[in-house]
C-alpha cells in the first residue's frame, strides 16, 4: 500500500513524533500517545503491551503504530481482534478515518479477505474457533495483529491456546488493554510475566498510562460517585422476612447481597428514585453540556425494559435499550451516540470499548461487582471532549463497589501465582466470557440461585465518593443535602471538584448543627464550648479511616505510616484521642494529598 493510500485526502494523522498536541487539538496526537510511540519504535520487539486508561485514545495510538509499520515497509496486513462484534465495527470506522481498509465484516467461512482491503477486524471467539484458518492468514503476509483488550485472551483455555496458534507467527503484536487484571490467575497469550520480591509473578507493561496521569492531563473526566443507601425488607426461600439497611457494615455478605437485589428491583422504590436523582443530575449537566447523555447498566433484559419504562415516566422521553439479542443492538449505539437523547439502558452489552463519548451521568444497576467488570463499566464515561466535563455515576451503597470506587486510580497488574481463597466477591462470578456474558439473559450473579422475594425498598442519599475521599452526611431524597450535590456544575477541573465537595460538606455539618440547635462553626468546625458529639467523632474517625485506606491503596503507604505524617502535618493526639477540629484538619490535608496539594 503506497503512502498515497494512507494519506490521501482527509487523512486525520500527523507526522511521525509530533510535538504535544493543546489539549483537544486534532489531529495532533497526546503527550503520551507521542511518549508510547516513541518506545515502540526505539525498540523491535515483536510484542509491545500498551496499558491505558478507558477513555485515554488506545486506538489513535494503534492505528498510527499501523501506519507507521506500513509506510516504513514492515508490515503489509493488519488483523485487529476485539472482544465483540460491536468493536470490530468500531476498528474498522477509526481506521477507515486514517485510510486503513479494515473488514469487519469477514468471517471464517469467507477463507480470504477482499483484496481492496488491508486486513480484517475479527473477534476473539472467531479466531479460537478456526485457528489454522488464522494462522494461514497471518502467514501469508507480513502481518501486524493488534489485540484489543488483551486480558480476553485468559478468558478461556480454548481463547488463548488459539491466540497463540493463530498470531505465533505474525511479524508484530500489539496488545492493548485499559484493564490489566483478571480475575483469575489464566495467563494472557503474548505478556510477559515478572516475578516481584514475593515470587509473585506479574503481566509487565511496556507503557502504562494511568488513570491518575490522565486526569491530570485533562484526558478523562473525574468521576464522582453518588452513593445511596435506603432501607430493604425481603422474604427468604425459607419464608423468613428479613431487613437491612442496603451497605451496613454489620451485616454478613449473603445479606449485603440479598438486600443489594432488592434495592436493584424494578417494583421497589429504592431504583426509580435513584433513576429521578440521575435524572436531575443529567439536567444540571446538560446547562452547560448541552448532548450529555445517561446510561443505565442492568442486570437483565427484564430490568432493562422496566427501568426504561420508569425513564420514560421520569422523563416523557423514550430510552434506547440495548440488548444483546437484538441485531440493530449496534445500530441503535451508534444512533444514540450521535444524536441528542437523555437515556440508553443497557444489559452488560455496553461495559467495555464502546466509545459514547457524549455519555456524562451513569448509573451502576447490576450486582456484577468484580475489579475488571466495574472498571470497564466506569470507563465507558470518563472519555473526556472538552476540559471541565465531569462525569457521575449513581450506585448502591454496598461495601465492595465503596472500595472500588476509592481506588479508582490505583494501578493494577495481572498477577500469576496468588493462592485462590475464593473468598474475594464471594456473591458475584467473575468476567470469564464477555461475550457469554451480553447474551446472558439471566442476572448475570450467582445471587439468581437464591430464590428469594423482594418486598420493600426506599431510598435515601448516602455520600459522594471523589479522588479516594468521601463528601456527605446523608439525606432524605429530594433533600438539601441531596441538592447541594446534584446540583454540582457540570463543567469544572477536577481541584476545583474537589474544593466544590468540601465546601458543601462543610455547609451540610453546619446544618445539621443549626437544626440540633447548637450554634454554627465556622469552616465545618466545632464552636467554642460545644459538647463533643461522640457520634460525630465516631462518623470523622471512620471517614479518616477510609480516607487513609484510600491514600495507602494509592501510594502503598502502610495505615500506620500515613497516621504517622498526618500527625506530623497536623498535630495533635492519636487518632483515638483527637478532638472533632484536629480529625477534620487531617481530612482536609489527606484532600489536599489526593489533589496534589502538600
């Protein structure tokens, strides 16, 4: 293919190592899509494995590694293997944009490409099913494979062992993944493995470009998370009526679950109010955001349908629902991606690589809960257009998504050899097939075993969770507290987020002293001569808990050391023994921590 071809009119690349692209200039490339390229090409290995946040441009990247192989002659074929027929479509579309021929739409039985195309888009199912078909292909030209979303390679013995027939003999191998954990220890076809000091061995990345990174150069959105707790009441298959507050730390997790499923249920009232909230947020949002979109992630097809059927009740406005069943599930994406409409409801279809990039306000209605599911989920909203976006994210209040959510930003590598205790998400399957699992049409959890009814479910607000701190006293539905967070901007950098949730934390604590009948504290400080609270102290000393938890994920800090410099920046007692200003000024430091500020 002449260069003619790759850069004819309209192509959208620049030159080869351009300078750092202003934020949101095209066609220039980003500082770290410049930064990984570089490696590549310093190097000439056959595998390079880029590890980059959902949102931060994977395939830009790719797609110009593939040019440039083209145009210097080391590769004359390009195969590009996706996780789902959707992402095919997707490769093709952004390599066409390039001038790259890429056919989404060959199949096995086809034997042979069009010759008017460069390569084939394929997924990872289609290659593990005629390997030697594969093989041959790749043979037959000097062929570059890019692996999107690689860790689906360990998704399955048959998956990997053809992966590896099929792309042994390809000329270049670019993985990519934005996610590089599993929730299994299978090993991923074409990483390297390196043994830590623990004899642990661990998928080694030849580029990472982080999260955290990320949102500090603009590249994603921040997130913040709007936790809602409530009360649950359901009857067991043993007939017993039970009852909980959804995310109390008291309970067992069976009960956790079981409460969690009751709040998911399209008859209780916890799900349409938490639907209403989101609502109201994507109305704030859409004031200076004017397209931005809301998706609903579901557990099944019959959730999915009820909960849009409570949109169009919410709204006058009909949602997409995407199923996985439907074959204009791909169609209907596109339409919406494109066009103006406040919902899409989905069932899983939607959790990885689909590029929506308008999507600003989601909500997490599955109780899918492993580290890889819940990353992608919360990736398919954080692709930013324009500096200031922000994206929020409705949830259950429940333990494990808590933790998720606060570590957010903490890398992940794929580690080989830990024992299975089987303890971790003991209530949730692992993401073994994402293909099986858009056609599920069951909840998509081992919780769908345990028959039980639901019975009751209310709402109320909890917290909001941002950059590893939590903001928030809790509140009614529809209340002030709620308010104060709803209607947050919804353009604004992700320090100016953060000073935006302590002010309106600060707000809601001297509320609730006025309302108690106490005086006001300045600055979320107690008055002079007050009463200590011990409930309050409690309440301070579990979210410094958390906080610190937080911050030792992100830096590896043990807790006792991050004690240690909080009282070093701070002053004052023990934790155990430290008044209610002396907790709330080692919470503002941690923020400040979290934001970057010392």
């Amino acid at each position: 293919m002449s260069s003619d071809t790759l850069f004819g009119a309209g192509a959208a690349l620049p030159p080869a190592y351009p300078e750092r692209a202003a934020w949101g200039t095209a066609p220039k490339l980003r500082q770290w899509q410049s930064e990984a390229l570089e490696k590549y090409f310093a190097g000439s290995s056959r595998d390079f494995l880029a590890v980059a946040t959902p949102g931060a441009g994977k395939t830009t990247f790719a797609l110009r590694v593939a040019t440039e192989l083209v145009e210097r002659g080391i590769v004359n074929r390009i195969t590009v293997v996706a996780p789902t027929d959707h992402l095919k479509r997707q490769w093709a579309d952004a390599a066409a944009r390039v001038g790259l021929a890429i056919d989404p739409n060959f199949k096995n039985a086809d034997g042979r490409h069009g010759g008017s195309f460069i390569g084939v888009a394929v997924t990872y199912a289609q290659v593990a099913s005629k390997p030697m078909l594969h093989r041959a292909k790749t043979e037959g030209a000097k062929t570059l494979v890019i692996l999107d979303e690689i860790h689906h390679g360990g998704d399955a013995l048959s998956w990997g062992d053809g992966i590896r027939e099929a792309f042994e003999p390809a000329v270049r191998r670019l993985a990519l993944t934005g996610t590089p954990f599993r929730s299994d220890t299978a090993a991923i076809p074409f990483v390297d493995y390196v043994a830590d000091g623990d004899g642990i061995r661990r998928s080694r990345s030849d580029y990472t470009y982080g999260y955290g990174e990320a949102l500090r150069d603009h590249v994603v959105r921040p997130v913040m998370f709007m936790a809602y707790s409530g009360q649950m009441r359901w009857r067991t298959s043993a007939g017993e009526e039970m009852a909980a507050s959804l995310g109390e730390a008291a309970v067992t997790k069976d009960i956790t679950a079981q409460a969690w499923r009751t709040a998911l249920n399209p008859s209780g009232e916890w799900i349409p109010a938490v639907l209403a909230a989101a609502d109201r947020r994507l109305t704030e949002v859409r004031r200076t955001v004017h397209d931005a979109g809301g998706l609903v992630i579901a557990t099944d097809h019959d959730d999915a349908r009820a909960y849009a059927g409570q949109l169009k009740k919410i709204t006058g406005e009909s949602a997409t629902v995407i199923l996985s069943d439907d074959a204009k599930a791909s169609s209907k994406i596109e339409e919406f991606s494109d066009g103006d409409k406040r919902w899409m409801v989905a069932v899983r279809m939607v959790s990885e690589g689909v590029d929506v990039p308008r999507l600003a306000v989601g909500v997490y209605a599955t109780s899918t809960a492993t580290p890889l599911f819940f990353a992608q989920a919360v990736g398919r909203y954080v692709r930013a257009r324009r500096r200031g976006e922000t994206a929020s994210i409705f949830l259950p209040s429940v333990p494990n998504l808590m933790a998720l959510a606060n570590q957010l930003e903490l890398e992940r590598d794929h580690a080989l050899d830990r024992p299975e205790t089987g303890e971790e998400d003991a209530f949730a399957l692992e993401d073994s097939l994402m293909e099986a699992a858009n056609r599920e049409e069951k909840a998509s959890d081992s919780l769908t075993k345990q028959k039980f009814e639901a019975l009751e479910s209310q709402a109320s607000f909890d917290r909001v969770l941002f950059d590893g701190g939590e903001f928030g006293t809790g509140g009614e539905m529809g209340s002030e507290d709620e308010q104060d967070f709803l209607g947050i901007p919804g353009l604004l950098d992700a320090d100016q987020v953060g000073h935006l949730l302590r002010q309106r934390q600060q707000e809601q604590q001297s509320r609730r002293r006025g309302r108690a009948g106490a005086p006001a504290a300045p600055a979320g400080l107690p008055a002079e001569g007050q009463v200590v609270d011990h409930r309050q102290l409690t309440e301070l000393r579990g979210q410094l808990a958390k906080n610190v938890s937080a911050w030792s994920a992100r830096t590896g800090t043990p807790h006792g050391m991050v004690h240690t410099e909080l009282r070093k920046a701070c002053g004052g007692p023990a934790v155990a023994q430290a008044n209610e200003e002396q907790l709330q000024r080692r919470l503002k430091k941690l923020q400040d921590w979290f934001i970057g500020r010392k």
